[in-house]
C-alpha cells in the first residue's frame, strides 16, 4: 500500500499515515458498535506480559520462535504479546469471588500485537506488528459459553456483512491457543496462505488442516467433492473450556457459593489485516478500491488549478465541501485536493488511485451560467456533468443506496 495509507518502516513494521488512520478508526468504530450490541465491555490490557503467566499455561515452551521474549533489567521474563489469554485471566482470576450473576463477563479490546516473523511478507498481511481486535468470554457453564460463541459469531457476521466483501466461515484448528473448537473467518484471494476445501452442495467448509487427506477429499455430511480456494484468514473464535481458567486459577461462585472454573472462549479480528484483505480483493493493478464504509473519504473536491482561466470557480469548491459535508452519510466525509499547481487530469488520476468512491470536479464548467460539475465514480469509472441541484440530488441517492 501507499498513496498516504501506510508507510513501510522496517521489515515488518508499517506506520498508518493520516489516511490508513482514518480507514482503521472506521473500521475499529464499527467493531466497537457490535460488541456494545453483545454488552462486550473495553478495556486495554498491557502489552508487555508476564512470562511467568505463559509458563504456567505452558505456552512458553510451545508457542515456538514467533514468541518474542524480553526480559528486563531485573532478568524478569516478559512475552510482547501475540494474544492476551494468559493476561486476561489472570485479571479476571484476581476479582473473585466472581457471582455466578455477574456472568458472562465479556471484555474485549483493539490493540497492537506482536509475532516475531521470519519472513515478514505480503505487507500487512504477514507482519511483526499488527492491530488485532481480541475478546475473552467468560461463563459459568459450557453449555452457556456455547451460546455465547454463537452470539459473538454471528456480530462477526455482521461486521463482515456491514463490510460488504464477501467472505467465509470455515471450520478452523485450535492450534497453539487450544480449546474445543473454533471457526475462521477468510478473504479468498489468490495470495492467501491457507488452503480452504467448500462444498457447493451442503455448504460445509472447513480448513485442509483438519483434513487427513486434502488432495482427495469428499464431504462427510453429503459425499460430494469438496471444492479448494485459497484465503487470507481475517478472524478466529474459539471455544477454550477451562484450558486457562483451571491453569490460572479463575473461578467463579456458583448458587451455592461454592467456587467453579470459569468456562472460556476468545475472539480475534485482525483489524489491519482486514483492511489490507479487503484492499487485496476488490483492487485492481495500481488503482485501489474500498468498501464504502472504509473508504478514507468518500468524497474528493478536485479544485481549478492556480492560474487556469476556470479559477473563478474556486468559492464553489468550499460551498460544495461544507454542503456535503453535512449531508447524511457523508458527514466529515470530504477532503479537498487543493494543489493547485497540479494539473486537474493528475489529480484525479491519483485520487482514483487513492481509491476516494465519488471524485467531483470543479474546472471551465463551473464557469458557465449554469455552473455544471464533473462527477466520477471511481468504483465503476462512470462519468457524469450535473448541475448542483442534480448533483446534491444524486450524492443524496449515493448515500441511501449504500
């Protein structure tokens, strides 16, 4: 990625520039509204965890050299964190006695996190440092934890959904977190890393890696051939049962004040990975498109250029930016390229580029008696001259569509 987006720093290590920032709060403000919809709660857990809590859970040896250890000046061990499950409960471990009443406990929160890769690749999608949204659920049954899962997967279905890219669930492996069972959610792109086997018929899907044989493979429910696709895995739910809570020691009181372990599961979007998936499958060559609800801005204000015989048309330019600015859907939603010593046709070549869905240009035409303004959708290339009535009108239509 580039055009203002992010900036590549190290091997592995980006910085969001003010236009990546932007796409990330809105992606990170919708998270945030669909986890106040399943009453998840925020918080912000430390980055640096104690190295003693993964020895406990026995991760510490098993996680493998993507475990990036420090110690610090007292020779205290430290894990720079790829996930919270031992840092979580651990908090929640140090409230009781928890009442069985104030259960489920759900708390979530949208951090860095950290994997030592040793071929950092594909940008975003394979990096040291990444922004994960992680959730740590905790219940007081397993048959109530299961309905917990299936409460947060389906707000990961709405998030998705309110994305607007297609993607799919599959069946996934518990791997070095552990638990029950757990289910992943995947972009499917040519460059995705894992192999995911579908079946047209049932609509059964799972990753090859719970397949003993992925080369020739026919479903279990139905007995049609299962179909094989690649894809970039941009979520993962988990059902932990007591795997940290009984390592750690969290429990809660049950009816009669006697203490249970608490019965667990965790949640993990990969925030930064989902906006370089999403740019991956919908884009195409140097031109990047995004989902509208993602899109830095969705409106660019293409001003005369400085000099130019159509610059007295320039007042329209900050008459249209605070009108739209204030239209339904596209609140604070305009930017306006004002380098006036670039000619109009670059401008809107790297705003295409840049990936804004509506491009308006303000040139000769907005001179005329009646002003007429050149508007373009980036996401189907079409062109369109209106007038400012039927402009407000369309952007209008633009804005319930979506």
């Amino acid at each position: 990625m580039d055009y203002g987006i992010v900036s590549l720093r190290s091997n592995g290590m980006f910085a969001f520039l003010p236009l990546g920032q932007r796409v990330i709060s809105k992606l990170v403000a919708l998270i945030d509204e669909e986890m106040r919809s399943i009453s998840a709660q925020k918080l912000s857990l430390p980055l640096l965890t104690s190295g003693h809590l993964w020895k406990i859970t026995g991760r510490w040896d098993t996680t493998g050299q993507e475990l990036i250890k420090v110690q610090d000046r007292h020779n205290k061990d430290y894990v720079l964190s790829p996930t919270h499950e031992e840092s979580v409960t651990n908090l929640v471990s140090e409230v009781y006695p928890l009442s069985h009443r104030q259960l489920p406990l759900r708390l979530y929160q949208t951090t860095s996190k950290f994997r030592d890769e040793m071929k950092p690749r594909f940008g975003l999608l394979r990096c040291k440092e990444f922004l994960m949204k992680d959730l740590y659920t905790f219940d007081d049954s397993e048959e109530a934890a299961v309905v917990t899962y299936n409460e947060i997967c389906n707000a990961y279905d709405r998030v998705f959904q309110r994305i607007g890219v297609p993607y799919l669930k599959v069946a996934g492996d518990c791997g070095n977190i552990g638990g029950n069972f757990s289910h992943e959610y995947h972009y499917q792109a040519a460059i995705g890393e894992d192999t995911l086997l579908l079946c047209n018929a049932c609509g059964i899907s799972t990753n090859s890696q719970l397949v003993a044989n992925p080369d020739d493979v026919s479903c279990t429910k139905c007995g049609n051939q299962l179909t094989k696709v690649t894809g970039i895995e941009v979520g993962h739910t988990f059902l932990l049962g007591t795997k940290y809570s009984e390592s750690l020691d969290a429990h809660y009181q049950n009816e009669k004040g006697k203490p249970e372990l608490l019965q667990m599961g965790c949640y993990g979007l990969g925030v930064s990975r989902i906006m370089a998936a999403v740019v991956e499958v919908l884009s195409q060559d140097e031109y990047i498109t995004w989902p509208w609800i993602l899109a830095p801005f969705k409106v660019c204000l293409i001003t005369p250029k400085k000099g130019s015989k159509e610059e007295g048309a320039k007042p329209w330019v900050d008459h249209l930016a605070e009108y739209i600015s204030c239209m339904q859907g596209f609140q604070n939603d305009v930017i306006v390229d004002d380098r006036d010593k670039l000619t109009i046709g670059k401008r809107v070549t790297e705003a295409k580029k840049t990936g804004y869905p509506l491009i308006i240009v303000v040139g000769k035409r907005a001179c005329e008696t009646v002003p007429l303004f050149e508007v373009i959708d980036s996401r189907s290339n079409k062109v369109q001259v209106l007038s400012h009535k039927l402009l407000l009108n369309y952007l209008k239509e633009v804005s319930i569509e979506q």
